[in-house]
C-alpha cells in the first residue's frame, strides 16, 4: 500500500509541474503566424476588391444597356416626327 502511495505522489508531483512555453517557441509561433498573415491577407484584400469592381461594372453594364434601349426609341420616335413633318404635313396644308 505505501508502495501505491509514492507512486500516487511521484505522480501528483509530475502533475503539478508547470511546463511553460520557451521564449524559441513562442517565437517561432509567432514569425509562422505573421508570415501566414502576410500571405494571405493581401490575397483576401485583392479578391475583395475584385469582386466589389465587378459588381459595379455589373451595374453601369446594366444601366448602359438601359440607356441604349431608351436612344433606340428615341430615335424611332425622333423619325416619326421627321416623318410626320416632311411628309405628312405638306400633304395636310395643300
């Protein structure tokens, strides 16, 4: 039984110790961490910006075809006033 408890004891002992991180270690975590940083916040910073650009090229895409659209139908109707002017009103006066 005493036998039991110096085992107990050696054992609480070894437990009990503090094993704390050397000052080579910690460094080392921290140069892997700034360098995993800067490779990969630039990368994350230039998709962001990408996909920001894209959205609004998307949407002045999308208003240049509206304003195409609303040209052609002015020029119809621009045509239709030429139309009714050159040829219709000189036939309606005589």
């Amino acid at each position: 039984m005493q036998d039991k408890n110096e085992v107990l004891e050696f054992s609480s002992g070894e437990q009990k110790k503090e094993r704390n991180l050397d000052y080579k270690t910690l460094a080392t975590a921290y140069l892997g961490l700034f360098i995993a940083l800067a490779l990969f916040l630039p990368k994350i910073y230039i998709t962001n910006q990408i996909y920001y650009i894209s959205r609004e090229i998307g949407d002045l895409s999308g208003k240049r075809d509206v304003l195409l659209e609303e040209n052609r139908e002015l020029r119809l109707k621009l045509e239709r006033m030429k139309y009714k002017n050159q040829i219709l009103d000189p036939l309606i006066l005589q």
